[in-house]
C-alpha cells in the first residue's frame, strides 16, 4: 500500500512567496516512524538512495536537456556520505538555501526554469514540496513533457524512504 499522499498546496509558505505566472507546484507527504527526524536529515533519507531505474532515466535526461541549456547535475542523488545538510551545501542539482530544524529549502536555477524544494517535518509526518518556476516557452514545454514522470518518480523515491524505514 502507498504511504504517500497528496496534500493541498501551501499558500502561506516560502515557495508560495516565490510562485509565478508561469509554474508548478505540488506536496507529498509520508508518514514518519522516526518522530524526531529533522528536516535535513529526512531530505538525506528520502533523496540519497534513488532506484536504479530512476538514476538511469535522469542520466538520459541530462544527456539531452544540457544541449537546450537546461542545469544538469553530475549526480542525480544526494552524496551517501553526507550525515547533514547545511546551509550553501549542494543537495544534488540543487543548492540548500535555508535550514531550520523542521523544514529545508533547496534552489537551482537555469536560463528556463527556478526549482525549488522544501522538505519538511514535524513528529507525524514530512513533506516534500516543489515549486517550479518556468521562465521561457521551452521550460514550460519541458515541464509538461516531465510532469508524468515527476509523478511516479517522487512518489516512488519517497515510498522506498518509509518502506525501508529511513523515516
């Protein structure tokens, strides 16, 4: 059974104040076993241990989207290594712009596009929420094409955190 939700999307929060014309924005929740993991921590628990299959998928996709001048990363996971996220530290693709106990936020920017996640938590549940600011006809085609596959990916990686109890 899915353990991943859904949830209305924020209107209140930092990604809210960042949304624009052109965007998307979805939330997902799971619940937590671990009632004091911090925000930080779920992040690394959830995005350090992608399938296989989707680190594959990704290597493709940024085989092709570097040549429209889309942010590819070298990595599409977090580093394993990593015990903490920090403020300025690289979150994959992404840069951490702000870290507080129960929510961390995640930012990346290219010509098209400015993605932003924040990863919450509280003693029930995370949250990982994506605000995807699309700047140029080209990054509102790509999010299109992309949206399916968002769908199953983020909710698979973050199904596999609270299968294995990473949570």
């Amino acid at each position: 059974m899915w353990k991943v939700t859904a949830k209305p999307i924020p209107t209140n929060d930092f990604l809210a104040s960042q949304r624009t014309k052109y965007s998307f924005r979805d939330a997902l929740s799971a619940p937590l076993s671990k009632p004091t993991l911090s925000a930080a921590k779920a992040q690394l628990s959830i995005f350090s241990h992608m399938p296989k299959w989707v680190n594959t998928l990704m290597s493709i996709r940024n085989k092709i989207v570097k040549y429209f001048g889309f942010k590819v990363g070298s990595t599409t996971s977090l580093e394993m290594k990593k015990t903490d996220l920090k403020l300025g530290d690289a979150a994959g693709f992404m840069t951490v712009i702000s870290v507080k106990d129960h929510e961390v936020i995640s930012f990346a920017e290219d010509k098209h596009m400015q993605f932003y996640m924040s990863v919450t938590t509280d003693d029930q549940q995370t949250t990982v929420s994506t605000l995807v600011n699309l700047k140029t006809p080209i990054g509102r085609l790509y999010m299109a094409m992309i949206t399916p596959f968002h769908w199953v990916i983020a909710r698979v990686v973050i199904h596999n955190a609270v299968k294995e109890q990473r949570l």
